[in-house]
C-alpha cells in the first residue's frame, strides 16, 4: 500500500550549458501551478494523499518538459496551464489518463 494516493514528480532540471532541461520550458513554475491547484482544490487533503513534488533529471530531457505520476508510473509531457488543468483534472481527481499527454 502507497503512502499517497497520486504521488505526482516533474522534472525541474536545470542544465548549467544551456542545452535542452525541463526547467528551460518553465517546468518549476508548472509545479507549482499544479501545486497550488490540487491545494485549491483540496484534493490534497487528508484522505486524498495527493503530492507533488520536484525531482532533477528524469533523463527524458528530448520529451519534455515531464512529470510522472505514480504508483500508476504514467509519464506525462505539457505545453501550458490548459494542459496541466487536464491532467489534474482527469488523472489526479478522477483516475483517467489523458493519453493525448502521455509518453
């Protein structure tokens, strides 16, 4: 049994030569954004376990930006917030994948 219900990592690398890392496409500030919203929308609440969290490297640095949400082990990529917001929506509240995001 998993502590968390949806345990949700993005990738906030930051690659010091410039080349291609999730955090150059915003990634910390995606993070965040998901952060707040699950807060929002208290689906991280007793009961609900959901957490999210920062990883570095995911070493999938040519599909991102990523986040990888567990115990279901299902990788996502993003362009915007509308992206984000299906991903809470559909995977975090209600347990559907949104294949359209998957990798």
């Amino acid at each position: 049994m998993s502590y968390f219900d949806k345990h949700v990592f993005f990738c906030t690398n930051q690659r010091e030569d410039g080349s291609d890392c999730c955090n150059r496409y915003g990634a910390q500030k995606a993070r965040d954004y998901v952060k707040d919203k699950v807060k929002q929308q208290g689906i991280s609440e007793r009961g609900n376990k959901i957490r999210i969290n920062s990883a570095g490297c995911l070493d999938r640095c040519d599909e991102g930006p990523v986040l990888v949400v567990y115990p279901e082990a299902v990788w996502y990529t993003y362009v915007d917030e509308s992206d984000l917001d299906e991903i809470v929506e559909e995977h975090l509240k209600h347990g559907r994948v949104v294949e359209r995001l998957k990798i």
